[in-house]
C-alpha cells in the first residue's frame, strides 16, 4: 500500500474504543516507495494486548489488523 493512500492510523482496544491517532512522520528512508511511517506516544509494550490498527485509507476504505501483543514486531 502506497502511502499516499492513508488518511490516518489508529489503535483500538479490544472493545473498540479509541486508544490512540497515529501521527504523520514522513515517508521514510526510500521515497519511490512511499511508505508512510506514523508515530504514537509510546512503546509497542506499554500498549494492552488485543489491539486493532486501524487504517483509513483516502478512498475511504478501512484496513483493520489485530495485533495480539504490541511488544512484538510485525511485519
């Protein structure tokens, strides 16, 4: 996914309620690829398990991604 494509990023908790908004850092280390690189307050661990990522793409799509322990990397 290109990241010109997202309008946002957010995590939710396992209920759904709203944890954190992602914020817009740039586009990282390679610019023909695009790739949108977000930011949030703290550390993948210090974030509760169960975890949903929310993408909000500019068509108006939303991608969601379960994320059973932030404290792991994913790829």
């Amino acid at each position: 996914m290109n990241g010109d494509q997202i309008d946002g990023i957010s995590l939710k908790d396992e209920n759904g309620k709203l944890i954190e908004e992602g914020r817009f850092t740039s586009f990282g280390d390679e610019p023909s690829l695009k790739r949108a690189k977000y930011s949030f307050s703290k550390p993948g661990n210090e974030y509760p398990k169960n975890i949903t990522v929310e993408i909000r793409k500019s068509n108006g799509s939303v991608e969601t991604h379960q994320i059973a322990d932030p404290a792991n990397r994913y790829d």
